[in-house]
C-alpha cells in the first residue's frame, strides 16, 4: 500500500494548487482524487512531494500556517490509511467508477464523518456511535490521545470520548446486534435494566443513559433514527438516588496534619503530593486546574496576593486570594518553576492518589465515613476508612466544607470554587452546618 501527493498543474486566481493524493493497494486498485487541501508552488518540497520545511527566520504566522498544513496533510493519510485497511471490499471493485467513488467519499468524510452514514445500509448502534464520536470530536477539536498508535481504542484525550465508549462496550455486550432501527423508547427500558442486572449503581446508570441519549438524539435530528419520536418522548423508570454527601474530605485538624507533615530526602514523591494537594485545600483548586497553574497567572511573582485562572472544566475565569498556607507552598516552588513555566512538577492524578493514601495512613487518619448507594432498588451502606478513599479531589471538598463550617454564604464561597449554582454546593454545607449542632448541643 502506498500513499503519494503531488501538486496539481493549474494554479487558482490566488496562485494556489490544489494537493492530488495517487494510493496504490495492489496492481488492480489504483486510485487518485483531490483533497482539497491548497498550498503554493514555493510552498511545496517536489523532491518529498510534501509541504516544505519550516524556516526559523520565517514569520510566525507563515511558520503557523506551514505547520498547519503538514499537520492537516498528516491526518489525511492517516484517514486514507485506516480507511483502506477498514474496507473490505477493495478486491472486489473492479470497476473505476466504484473505486472513484470510494476515494472521493473516504476524502469528504476526512471533513466530514456523518457522509459515511449516506453509503452504509443496516446501520448497527455500534457502527453508528462511531461515527458520532467522529463527528464530535471534530467539531469540539478534541486533542489525540498520547500513544494511540498502541491503544487504538484511546483515539482521543477528552472525558467525553471515554464515557460515549463506555457505553458503547455496554450496549454492544447487551445487544452487540442491535440495529438503528430496530431503536425504541422500550430498548432505553432495556438498557436500564441491563446495567442494573451488571450491578451498576444508579450515579453510575444515569451517567450512561444520559450518553446513550446523546447518541440518539443527534441520530433522530439527522434522520437516521426510525421510531426517533418514540424514542424521544420516551421516559424511562426513575431510579432511586441516594443525597450525595462530601464524605470525601479532611477535617481542618486532619488538614493541618497533612501541612506539618515532614518527609525524610528519600521521600521527594510524598513531600510532592503533599504540597499540591494541600494547595489544594487551601484554595480550592481541582487538580486539573492546579496541573496547569504557573507561576505568570500570579499578580505579583515576588510577593503575590492571589493568582488568575481560567478553569480547564468549566471555562470559568477564577481570582482567588492566597492565605498563608497557600502562600508557603507558593514560596516553596517559585524559583524551581520548570521550562514550561508550570509551577509544580508534574505528577499525574492517579499517582497523587496512590501518595496521599500513604500519607494519610502514616499519620492515622483512619476515621470511617459512611455513604449509601443504590443499584435499582437494592441499597447499599458502604462503611470505609478515610486513608482508603482519600482523592485528589478531596483537597477542594476539605477547602468547600471548612468555609462552610466558619460561616461563609454559599454566593461568596462559589466566586472561590466557580460551581454553577447552590445545587451543586448543597452538600457541602449540609455537612458542614456548625451552627445546627452547636443549637442542638446547647439546648439539649
């Protein structure tokens, strides 16, 4: 298989030429069509038949622009080359207008993912989801994924990607058959129950029929969803959710032993893990945000009183004030700021956790929380240590619950935390509420 471009003959009215691609699967299949990808003849290295190097003393504009265009040229071969493997029928077109056709429609569906839905008949939920997650990832630019080459299922780095595969794993195990149309209200029934028979709990349910509803809504809005009415006004049964409660957290003493906690030279990975999770708790960062944070997001490198951010997960532009925890870790690490300007080393979420439940099984916090759960209509009370469970994301519970319980409103403790509205910080104050016991306390 061999996969060549070459620069058309005619130039456009801006000096342009367009870039041909000639493939060649065997002696029988050869083919050739435009891909619509435009570059100057300067522009253009005949000898490697590819868009030239780029030059430093260049602008960076054209550097871009350059870049741009063998990035983009990249990702077309690759298409063509996953297509090719992908199609099993290219033995069998003989015919020069069939294997035109093939080509010019492998190119289009580069641009767009949804024109293969045009060609495929039978369509199965599966084959159709594939598309889906194409056309999505398309059109909210999500970034590949490290290493895919050696995880083809990991195609794109983006939580969305991972949770519409979920359920498409799940859906193929219930039905791996299943057809578009063949789709009714009665498969969501089915779906729910199917995930409920694997023993899912009911977050977990409701987080998967709301992707599988993704799915199928833009199915019913592209035509491809035979009962798509039925489906759409369909309601399934409502499950059983139990009131999520911050039982994930650190209690202020606990917090304060995590902070004063010393490391021998051996034990750098702990003393690291320590210093960005309680920078957490005492600002109230995720651990996204704090992997992206640098030292230039600080409003005074030398003595800084609070640092901006632009929240990876929700966009939210956040100013948040440094306290003197805050502050002492900041001082820390200021002037060991790596070449990309990050102000902590990297070091990934699932290490952090793995350290800080080290950290908090050496200091003994061991305290049992308690939370309930439900599969279906079963209910479960699920009782576990602290130093079992402790997360990254503990640090912004331990900041939420420790404002709550001296007194903070709900309004000032979001300009902090960016969440949306007072749903999503229900629970913290719930636990949190010192006032109620002291009431209780006092006139009992």
């Amino acid at each position: 298989m061999t996969i060549n471009f070459e620069l058309s003959k005619k130039e456009d009215a801006n000096k342009m030429r367009q870039i041909l691609v000639r493939i060649s699967v065997s002696r029988t299949f050869r083919v050739g069509s435009k891909t619509g990808l435009y570059v100057s003849l300067k522009d253009w290295d005949e000898k490697n038949n590819s868009v030239r190097k780029i030059s430093k003393i260049e602008s960076v504009e054209k550097q871009q622009e350059l870049a741009t265009l063998r990035d983009e040229l990249a990702k077309l071969e690759s298409h063509i080359e996953k297509a090719i493997i992908g199609e099993r029928g290219l033995e069998t077109m003989t015919d020069k207008k069939d294997r035109q056709e093939w080509i010019d429609l492998v190119i289009e569906s580069f641009y767009d993912p949804s024109v293969k839905l045009t060609r495929m008949k039978n369509l199965t939920f599966e084959e159709f989801a594939k598309i889906y997650v194409e056309v999505r990832s398309k059109e909210e630019h999500w970034k590949p994924a490290k290493n895919s080459h050696t995880n083809r299922k990991k195609h794109w780095e983006h939580p969305s990607f991972d949770k519409l595969s979920a359920v498409q794993s799940q859906v193929h195990k219930m039905d791996p058959k299943l057809l578009m149309d063949k789709i009714t209200g009665a498969t969501l029934d089915e779906y729910q129950d199917f995930l409920v028979s694997k023993g899912y709990i009911n977050t977990t349910i409701e987080n998967h029929m709301s992707y599988f509803k993704q799915i199928l809504k833009w199915a019913y809005e592209k035509g491809y969803l035979k009962y798509g009415r039925d489906v759409m006004k369909h309601k399934v049964k409502k499950l059983k959710i139990a009131k999520p409660t911050p039982f994930n957290y650190l209690t202020w003493d606990e917090f304060l032993q995590f902070y004063n906690c010393e490391f021998d030279e051996l034990e750098k990975d702990l003393e690291l893990a320590r210093d960005r999770f309680c920078f957490c708790c005492a600002t109230s960062l995720r651990h996204s945000d704090l992997a992206l944070l640098k030292k230039c997001h600080f409003d005074h490198p030398d003595n800084p009183k609070s640092f901006s951010i632009v929240s990876k997960k929700t966009d939210d532009a956040l100013v948040i004030p440094l306290n003197k925890y805050s502050r002492s870790i900041y001082e820390k690490y200021k002037d060991k700021v790596s070449d990309n300007g990050l102000l902590f080393p990297k070091k990934s979420n699932q290490k952090m956790n793995k350290c800080l439940k080290k950290i908090a099984l050496r200091l003994g916090i061991t305290r049992e929380v308690s939370k309930t759960e439900y599969c279906g209509n079963v209910r479960s009370d699920i009782t576990t240590r602290i130093c079992d469970i402790i997360a990254t994301h503990a640090g912004r519970r331990t900041f939420v619950v420790h404002c709550a319980e001296k007194g903070w409103n709900e309004e000032l403790i979001r300009t902090y935390t960016g969440h949306e509205d007072f749903k999503a910080m229900r629970p913290y104050f719930a636990i949190g509420d010192k006032k109620r016991r002291m009431m209780m306390e006092n006139n009992f």
